[in-house]
C-alpha cells in the first residue's frame, strides 16, 4: 500500500467518522488502541490479530496516535509507526486519528460516536485529560514497561536500566488523571541482564506486555478487572523523569559500572558522549574527538599499568577508560558524527600509534 501524505494522516482527526463506525448491532466489543513508537506497533500487531481469531469477542475500532513528523536524516514527514503499521494491515484510513492533543473537541467528537467500551495505551505520547477517560465504558488500560508503582513517568525503561536493577517487568494499569498511579489489573516480572540495551529491552517489555494484555482482556471487557485490580501503594512510588540530551555526557570520575548502565540505559536515543583527544609525536593535545560511546562492559581485571590516568590504552579489543575508585570500562564500539558504528579494535588501528586521552 502506498503511503499516505502527512496531510491526508492529519485530516483523519478532522473529519466526521460517524458513516464508518462499526456497525452497533455487533456482539463484539469496540476497542480503541492508543500509540505511537514502533514498540507500539507490535502491540497493535498483536490486538489486530487477536481480533481476527475465531471467538474474539472485541475489535479495533479506531487507532490514535501521534501526527505524522519529520524523521531519519531527510527530515521527511512520515506517519508514526504505529499509523504505518495501520495501514500496511488495511486498516481503514479514517480510523485512524492523529491529534495534536487528546484533548481536542473534534477528536473528542469523533471518538464518542464510535461509542468504545475500552482504551489501551502504550507509549503513546500525550496526556489523558478527563474529559477523555469518561467516554470508554469500561476504562483505559496503559501498559507500563515497569514494576508499578516503580519506575512512573516518561523513561520508566531507561531510568531502571540507568539504576542497574537486576529485575524490571511489565505492568497493566487502569489510567487515573495522576502519573501512573491508578490501579494496577496484573504485571509481569523479568530478570534484567547486565548487558542489555534499552531498546532491546523496551521491545521484549511491550512484547510481554501484549500477551499480558490479550490474557486479560475478557476480565477487562466483563467488569471482573476493576473489581480485583489492586491499588498502588503510592509511599513506594519512585519516579522515571524524561532523559534531556544534556544527560548524555560520560563523566570519568565516575565507577565504570555507572557508566556501564548508562550507556545501555540511553542507547538508542540521546545515546552517550566522551570527549577525547589525539596526542601528537609531543604529546601535545591536538584533534580533540566528541566520541559516541556504543557498547561497554565493566573491566573485571584492571591491570593496566599508566603513569597517566588520562590516557585510553587498548587490551582484549576494547578501549579501557580509567575510572572513579580504581575501576575501568572497556568501550567495545564507537561512532563519531555522521558516521557508522565501528568497533574498538577498528578505531584503534586509525589511530596509527598515537596516544589517546580522555577529557
């Protein structure tokens, strides 16, 4: 199917949808599902084939999610992945609503004649005013990529990975004006490995939470979830603000081990920067590098003997940093701006026997 234009994705919010409302006389419950990222898409995916099995007792009757914006390197405005994901499983184009806010009349209006006995968010990306949460009969449900009341708010994924849990999971949470805080229907744990990244891990989250979602749906559509959803127990409550880019800077006076979790924790987006320096045949400073910082792991035998703890050395195929309290992280992979990723030992090569300092 061919794409879409940026405006005619806009228009779907704009426009009566009363002549493509589902048919009330239908058994099946009208389910509403709200997203935007790609870990989005493969929930929809997921609800999409859900509906379509023998038995299902509900269907998809409209997809919300972010206006189409402007990614990759061209800036070309491109539906979110979620609406990509619509389209390419024919689902009807205007069904497929795209407000700037949740909050708007028309989208408002458009949502209340499809009469929807649920709402099911994943990262989503707007605020639910209440105006909103009163039209599903039967409430909206988010999927959190946390242990509730763990980890509420924008980076809930990050933040844990940042603060090296050992153990995260998956939560379903009926949505309340408050951040993250209404009542919680079931939640899933999962071990966390100490080198995952954070977009591997906000896929296997969103995955899990998808299966949960589609176990839970027949007590969420017969009433039986609110009535055994347990409230969260707001005193343990911590919270997961939204990264800022400014974030990204790797301090070396810090343990490797807090460096380690920060790179998996912001990999992806904003990612993690070094800045380093080329010494010359004087060791004078001289072509000083802003590196991206890819993959790391935690030096377990720092041996490495510098008069300098400023200078990078290279063993095993890694760059080691020298770090707070005598520790040390081994950078496996880099990237400078604009380039590809490269590995250490590639870097290390292009260096043609230079010195290598840390800033």
């Amino acid at each position: 199917m061919k794409m879409h234009s940026a405006m005619t994705l806009r228009r779907f919010c704009c426009y009566s949808v009363a002549s493509s409302a589902i048919n009330p006389t239908t058994r099946k419950k009208q389910l509403v599902f709200m997203g935007s990222p790609q870990v989005s898409a493969s929930v929809l995916e997921a609800l999409l084939d859900a509906s379509s099995s023998p038995g299902s007792m509900f269907q998809v009757a409209a997809v919300v999610t972010q206006p189409p914006s402007g990614r990759d390197r061209g800036r070309k405005v491109m539906p979110s992945p979620v609406a990509q994901r619509a389209l390419d499983r024919g689902f009807p184009s205007d069904l497929i609503f795209t407000p700037e806010r949740a909050g708007e009349e028309t989208f408002l209006s458009n949502l209340k004649a499809l009469q929807p006995e649920l709402c099911i968010t994943a990262a989503y990306g707007n605020i639910l005013p209440s105006k909103f949460l009163k039209i599903p009969s039967f409430g909206t449900v988010n999927i959190h990529p946390s242990i509730l009341p763990l980890y509420r708010g924008a980076a809930p994924v990050q933040r844990a990975l940042q603060d090296g849990v050992k153990e995260t999971g998956v939560s379903l949470v009926f949505t309340i004006l408050a951040l993250d805080a209404g009542p919680v229907i079931a939640c899933e744990r999962l071990q966390v490995d100490d080198c995952i990244k954070a977009p591997e891990l906000l896929a296997l989250l969103f995955d899990r939470g998808s299966k949960l979602l589609i176990h839970e749906l027949p007590s969420i559509l017969d009433g039986s979830a609110s009535v055994r959803a347990q409230a969260q127990d707001d005193s343990k409550a911590t919270l997961a603000p939204k990264i800022m880019p400014e974030e990204s800077w790797l301090s070396f006076d810090q343990e490797a081990w807090v460096l380690h979790n920060k790179v998996r924790a912001f990999a992806g987006w904003p990612g993690t920067r070094a800045k380093v320096c080329i010494l010359d045949g004087n060791d004078h400073q001289n072509n000083i590098l802003e590196l991206k910082v890819i993959t790391t792991k935690v030096c377990t035998d720092n041996n490495t003997q510098v008069n300098d703890k400023d200078i990078v050395t290279f063993a095993g195929g890694a760059l080691v940093f020298q770090c707070g309290g005598d520790t040390a992280l081994e950078v496996l992979e880099v990237q400078f701006p604009g380039k590809k990723v490269a590995s250490a030992n590639a870097f290390w090569n292009g260096l043609r026997g230079r010195k290598l300092k840390k800033l």
